[in-house]
C-alpha cells in the first residue's frame, strides 16, 4: 500500500513540473515558475559554467546574439599604418597627378570604410571609400586643403585621422605663349597676353589689320540679325550688304547708313566696300563707332571726321585702313556722296579685345 502511494506521487509530481525541464527533441527548455528565477550555478570551489554552441551555433539571451556582442565589445578599433604619410601627403603643382593611397589596418582582419569628416579637398581630387585611394589632378593655385579622414571597422569602431595636401600654381608663361612679342601674364590656370599692336588674339597670333570679322558672304561669322540700316531700299536689305554679296544693300539718301554689330568689343583697324551695282554705288563715306549702340563717334584724321572713298565696282574690294583702332562693337557705314543710290557691301577687320 505505501509503495502504490509513492509511485502515484512521483507520478504527480511529473505531471505538475513537466514544463519546469522539458524536452522536445532536438531542443531542451528549462523554465521557472512564473515570478521565479533561472539559476545556474558553479560549484562551491569556484567551477565554471559553459555554454558551448556546436558548428555555428551561438548563445542568445532574449534576442540578443551574446557570441556576436562579445565580438564586438572584444574587437580592437582600426589603426592607420605606422609606415604611412601622416600629415602633409606631398606638395603637388598645379595640374599634376595626384595618387595616393591612405593605409590602415583592422586588427580582425575585416573590411574597412573611409570617409572625410571635417576640411576639404582639393578641387579636382576624390576619395575611393572603398579603399582609402586620394585621386585626381591637383588645381592650380597656391593653397594648403586640411582634412579629417575618419577608417571604421564593419563593427563600427573607427579611427580618425588628420591630413594635408599643398598645391602651387603653374605659371602658364614659361611656355612663351604670346607671339609677335606680346608680353604674359600668369593667371589661376590660365594666361593673358598683352599684344603688341596690331596683333591680337588670345596668343597675339592674329594680324589684326587683315583679320575679317566674318560679314563677307561667303563666311557669315555675322549673323543676319546684326546686320541694320535706316533708310534701305526695300528690295536691298541690310542682310544683303555683305561683302561678295550678289545683291547688295542700298540706301534712298545720305540719311541712310548701313551697321555691323560685331557682337563684343573689337579693336577694329580697317572697313573695306564693294560698290551694289555699276550704277549704283557709295563715292564717299564716314565710319562711325560705338561700345553700346547708342552713341557714335566718327572714325577720325586729328580732329577732323575720315572720308573714305567707295568703290564704283561690283568686283573690286577697296580697303581702308584707319590711322588708328578704335574700340568698337558697333560700326555705322554714313554715305555722303553716291551714284544714283547709295549702296554698298562691306567687310570690317579686327581682332576681339580679350579682357
């Protein structure tokens, strides 16, 4: 009777505290009562306790992986290499290649990313993140970029760095850019030449004095809508007053005049005309000039306004230099004595006055 009474007791007790250790295979689940405790304890002689995952199992507490926590809070952050340039990274000339590499190391071996921080560049110079590399052409201009460089680890962990890089401008002169004795002077990537008159262009490569601006029919550098006149003959327009055109502007009265709006400044030194017909043609004309299209100054002898002859033919050109350029954008054609009509095509010269 008392042997029936404990086994129906322990019989119980499984029954009431199975989910206190339960097994359900492969996994095993130990529980407290709710309010309770889990305690695991090591032996009075202080014993160790292991949790030991297999292959790659791990340990979680709640959600938490704990093996990966411990890895992070166990990893070193990055180092930057004891052999690298630390500080200045070069001095760098204005256009020069700049190739450089940023060393550092993670004690676990992982990846890496690289970022900039704090400071600047170079114009002109980029960052790889993936792998630290400074590329790029340095500017031309005498300045110093400082900057922070920031390595982190795939944990996060990082260390920061601060370097430099000097550029010093090129001087564009030592190539003797400027001809026919124009004189240089150095710019921020670039150079101006002052020349020599009457040459003129960026390089003072051009002879300004034959130098067309592009009226002539055959160029058109000017387009039609800065050709202009008062008083045009209705079927002659000013579009048709362009050198070696076949038809010719032409006027009604010595209030007539034919422009040219050359578009930008121009040291302009000569006009040249063709007659618009063997009967009607300009005898003799004024040039006028203007920087704003507003007011006109005659093209001068001394004091007193230049008289040009015109040509009476269709063919031939005649060219005519003035004693000395202006500064124009505009140039006004004045007829003051012509054949039957004043009409004319006409060509300037002049080189654009570089600022």
């Amino acid at each position: 009777m008392a042997t029936t009474c404990i086994l129906i007791l322990c019989s119980c007790f499984l029954t009431i505290y199975a989910s206190f250790f339960d097994i359900q295979y492969p996994n095993v689940y130990i529980t407290a009562e709710k309010g309770g405790n889990l305690t695991i304890q090591a032996g009075p002689q202080q014993g160790n306790i292991f949790m030991k995952p297999n292959g790659n199992g791990t340990v979680y507490i709640g959600h938490t992986d704990m093996l990966k926590l411990f890895e992070i809070v166990n990893s070193l952050p990055p180092t930057w290499k004891v052999n690298s340039a630390h500080g200045s990274l070069g001095v760098f000339a204005g256009g020069q290649s700049v190739n450089l590499l940023l060393e550092a190391i993670d004690p676990e071996g992982g990846k890496m990313r690289f970022e900039k921080v704090s400071g600047a560049f170079p114009p002109g110079v980029h960052l790889d993140k993936t792998t630290g590399r400074l590329s790029g052409n340095a500017p031309d201009v005498d300045a110093t970029y400082e900057f922070g460089i920031r390595v982190t680890d795939a944990h996060g962990k990082y260390a920061d760095q601060i370097f430099s890089i000097d550029t010093r401008e090129k001087n564009q002169c030592n190539s003797n850019p400027c001809q026919h004795n124009g004189k240089c002077e150095d710019a921020i990537d670039d150079y101006k030449c002052n020349c020599t008159n009457p040459y003129g262009g960026s390089s003072c490569q051009f002879d300004c004095r034959s130098k067309a601006v592009g009226v002539d029919n055959g160029v058109k550098t000017i387009p039609d809508a800065q050709l202009s006149s008062h008083y045009a003959s209705g079927d002659h327009p000013a579009s048709d007053g362009r050198l070696n055109n076949p038809r010719g502007w032409s006027g009604t009265n010595t209030g007539s005049w034919l422009q040219v709006d050359i578009g930008h400044p121009t040291s302009v030194f000569a006009v040249a005309t063709q007659g618009q017909s063997s009967s009607s043609y300009i005898k003799n004309f004024r040039v006028q000039y203007s920087v704003d299209g507003n007011s006109f100054t005659n093209v001068v002898n001394g004091t007193s306004a230049m008289e040009f002859t015109g040509s009476s033919s269709v063919n031939s050109v005649i060219k005519h230099a003035f004693l000395q350029p202006v500064t124009a954008r505009y140039i006004r054609f004045i007829p003051r004595t012509y054949q039957t009509k004043p009409g004319m095509r006409v060509e300037v010269y002049g080189c654009e006055i570089v600022n």
